[in-house]
C-alpha cells in the first residue's frame, strides 16, 4: 500500500450504515447490538471522535477516539480482514494520537480484548503495553 492511497477522515452520520456493517465483518468481540442512535450522539458530540481509514473510497479501518476533557480513549480498532498487515491500524492510532496532542492530552489509553492477540500485536507496534496493575471494572445500566 502506498501512503497516497489511505485516507483517514472523521466520520459522519452518513457514514453509519457502512460503519455498522463494517464493525459486524471486521471488529472480532464486539457485542454486536451496535446502537445506530448512540453512534449518530458519538458523531454529534464531537465530529472528529470517529476515525475512518478508507482505499479508493472503501472503508478499510476505523478507530475511535474519544477525548472526556480529561483522558484520551481509544477504541473500536478494526481493519478489514484483506487489508491487515498493511499498516493501517498504525496510520489510524497515529491520527488518533495527534489529535490527543491538540487537546495537550498525556496519556492515552487502549481498550483492546485479552484473548485478540492479533489487536495485541498492533498496539504493541505502536509503543502500547498492557498495565498489569489495572482492570475493567463494568455494571451494564438497565
């Protein structure tokens, strides 16, 4: 893949039919009960949160990134399966991370699954490491 070929863009509610779609084929773990409306508040409370990776106007790989005015999170890593091993995972955290720098942000953190060791593979390549010291603590709100 050449650099000229990958465009990474934010996302918008236009997009949420191919991005729901892509999420099912390419995002391993995920619950799949994917809200249409949460992701429309997602992109309308902050535009840029969204990132799409696309090839010759195909989505190729998405991240988001979320910044609460506090930390920086990063989820939703997926690239489709024929495009991985190509370097866009990498591209789409390194856009995440510079826009973490605008907002002066320190840190970022990465929710990646224990058992996708392929996602481990990427994150480490990115500089990322795992914190023993930490875990997900969740409550699902009724």
């Amino acid at each position: 893949m050449e650099d000229s070929e990958l465009v990474i863009r934010s996302g918008a509610v236009a997009d949420l039919p191919a991005i729901l779609e892509f999420w099912v084929e390419a995002a391993e773990g995920t619950d799949r009960r994917d809200d249409p409306n949460k992701v429309v508040a997602l992109i309308e409370r902050d535009p840029e949160a969204l990132l799409i990776a696309e090839i010759g106007g195909r989505m190729v790989g998405t991240l988001i990134a979320g910044w609460d005015g506090w930390r920086a999170h990063l989820y939703r890593l997926a690239v489709a399966v024929e495009f991985r091993r190509r370097g866009i995972g990498g591209a789409l955290i390194e856009a995440a991370e510079e826009r973490f720098s605008g907002f002066a942000a320190f840190r970022v953190d990465a929710m990646v699954l224990h058992d996708n060791e392929l996602a481990h593979h990427a994150w480490q390549a990115a500089g990322y490491r795992r914190q023993a010291q930490w875990g997900r603590w969740v409550k699902p709100l009724v």
